[in-house]
C-alpha cells in the first residue's frame, strides 16, 4: 500500500477536532499559522515545551535521563508529563516502528507534521482519535486537564460493584454450565472396553452413576486437556447454542482458516450462557480469550512477532536476553517452561491460540 499523507484530505469530524485544537491553543495556532516551514513550527513547539518543564529542575534532569527511577518519577507534575511526550514526539520525529504483528507494517511518526498539513491545507489523512489525543495532550500542557487519582476506598467502591467469583449468585450459574457441559460430554464418552481408559464408563452405569463420575474427572487438569473444545461446532453447543451468527461465522471463518481451538471445559463454565441483571457482562474478559477477534483472524498467518522476545536470531540474545536454540520452532518464556510453535505459523505465540492456558 501506498501511503503519502500530504494527498489524504480530513475528514469533516477530524477538521472540526483541528480546528478545536487551535481555538483551544492560541499560541499553537500562532506558531503554525506564523512558521514559513514546519522545521520552525517544530522549532517553537519544543521552545514551549521546554519552557513549561523548565518551571521543575527535576522533570528537566529526568527528561535528560540525568535522573531516573520512581523517586525522581514521583516528582513530576501533570504537566511535565505532556511536556516530556511532546519532547518525545519531536526528538523521535520521522522514525518509522515496525508492527511485527500486523505483518511488519510500518508506522510513521510524524504528529507535526500531520498537524502543519491539516491546518495548511486541510490535508494529512489524520484520524479523529489522534486530533482527540491532541486536544487532551496539550490541556494537560496548559494545565486545563486536571489529573484525577482515585482514592483507595473509591476503588474498592468500584470493585464492589460487581459480583466476584465467590457471589452464590455467581457460583450457582457457573455450577449450572458445569452441569450442562457434563451431561454434553457424557454422551460422547463410550464404555472401558471400546474407548478411553482413563476416561470411561464400566458397563452397566446409570446416568447418575456416570454423573458423579464426571463430577469426579471435573477435579482432575488431565480430564479438561483431554476433552478441551476444538471446534466452534462444539463450542456453540457446550455454550448451550448462545452464539449469535455473527459470532458463530467468525468463529467458522477462524477454523477454515486453520486457527486451532483448544479451550477446557472448566474454562467454559466461567463464561454465561444467558445474560441476568446481576452477571451481565461479568465473563467478558474471559469471553474475548475465548471468542477469536476479527483483526486476529484477519492477520492470522502473517504475525511475524508478538513481543519484542519473539524476535530471534540464531546465536544472539533476544530482547529478554534469553538465548534460544531455534529461531523457528522454540519459544522460551519463563526457565522452566518450553513452548513449541509450528514453522509455518512463525514465532507468534499470542497468534497461535486465544485462550493460552500454558
């Protein structure tokens, strides 16, 4: 793809967003509306920045990296945070940063500039949220943006919002998805003779006998590895059918696309199968682990790397410092756990399965 910002007009919302941004900031309006180039657009931005973080010696040695650690951190003001990302933004100008997920997909960094185009010419191809991000950037600049820490006991206000895991409420449910999720896979367990045997039933056991079997096996790791979900099909059913069809033709374009499943029952029992007052929404951050996203579908087979680990070269440290005896299949996380990625999928762990239960 060819992307050359300087033929990319605005958008009607992002024009309105720069042109709050200016109204909002006087002084950078003069700077970009004054400036004959953007070198001294820049030029003048730095000087401000530089101006409000010379009100603190300290932000202006921890921005010098004369000073660092969490004492020194501890002694900036909201508004030298802003000042030191604007800085940031300035000293790294122009470098581009790969994205090993999206395929090696460069980003440019250039906010100046994007901001000199679109008030020069309306041009830059700038989205909403970045002109948003500017307008919150330089109130905390000017000192507009009042910082908001939270109090212990307002935080535990908040969690005490919502039922944890230990709620009867919530145990009832989730004992009740155990229960329908024993009896789905009680039907495709078979007898001693013909099947597993860790995992059967003797010949002649009731359903109730082979319940308390199951319930029995649900306390055992061995039992959710060797029944783990590994297909949407049987995902949807042990969800008992509560996937909409968006989901469900997600989750088919994910498997057509080779993505493997691999979820344990107990897992499955966290997540709701129907939505009351008291639950609703309380499984979401189990539920994305385990419903595949469209843009990790999306870039499925091209993810080079996850983390700056994944990148490795034979013979050479990676970023963790590790040094791992294959730059293809072995993906070393922690001293004593190992784990194996195939060489056609690269080194994307985070890529390779949602729900990673290592």
């Amino acid at each position: 793809m060819i992307y050359i910002p300087e033929k990319i007009g605005l958008s009607a919302r992002s024009l309105t967003l720069l042109r709050k941004l200016f109204r909002e900031n006087p002084r950078l309006d003069e700077i970009y509306t004054q400036s004959e180039s953007l070198d001294e657009a820049k030029k003048k931005v730095r000087e401000w920045a530089l101006e409000v973080l010379s009100e603190n010696t300290e932000a202006v040695s921890y921005y010098k990296r004369e000073k660092i650690g969490r004492n020194s951190f501890g002694k900036l003001r909201w508004q030298d945070f802003a000042a030191i990302r604007i800085l940031d933004y300035l000293d790294h100008s122009g470098r581009k940063f790969s994205n090993p997920y999206r395929n090696g997909k460069e980003s440019l960094n250039v906010p100046f500039l994007l901001l000199w185009l679109g008030e020069k010419s309306g041009l830059g191809g700038a989205k909403p949220l970045f002109f948003q991000d500017m307008i919150h950037l330089f109130r905390q600049l000017n000192n507009q943006l009042p910082q908001y820490v939270p109090t212990k006991e307002q935080v535990e206000e908040w969690m005490e919002r919502w039922h944890d895991g230990l709620d009867p409420n919530i145990v009832r449910v989730r004992e009740e998805n155990r229960e329908r999720i024993i009896r789905i896979l009680m039907r495709n367990i078979k007898s001693c003779e013909i099947g597993d045997t860790r995992y059967c039933f003797e010949e002649g056991m009731t359903d109730e006998q082979k319940t308390k079997k199951m319930r029995e096996w649900w306390n055992d790791y061995r039992f959710h590895l060797r029944f783990a979900v590994r297909s949407p099909k049987l995902l949807n059913e042990l969800l008992d059918y509560s996937l909409d069809l968006d989901t469900q033709k997600l989750l088919q374009k994910a498997e057509e696309k080779g993505i493997p499943f691999f979820i344990n029952p107990y897992y499955l029992s966290l997540l709701n199968a129907r939505t009351d007052d008291f639950n609703a929404g309380s499984d979401l951050a189990i539920r994305h682990y385990v419903i595949y996203s469209k843009p990790l579908i999306d870039q499925f087979g091209n993810i080079q790397a996850w983390e700056k680990e994944d990148k490795v070269e034979p013979g050479k440290p990676n970023a963790a410092g590790w040094l791992l005896p294959s730059h293809h299949c072995v993906h070393r996380r922690y001293p004593e756990v190992a784990i194996l990625i195939p060489n056609t999928m690269g080194r994307s762990c985070g890529g390779l399965c949602v729900s990673c239960q290592r």
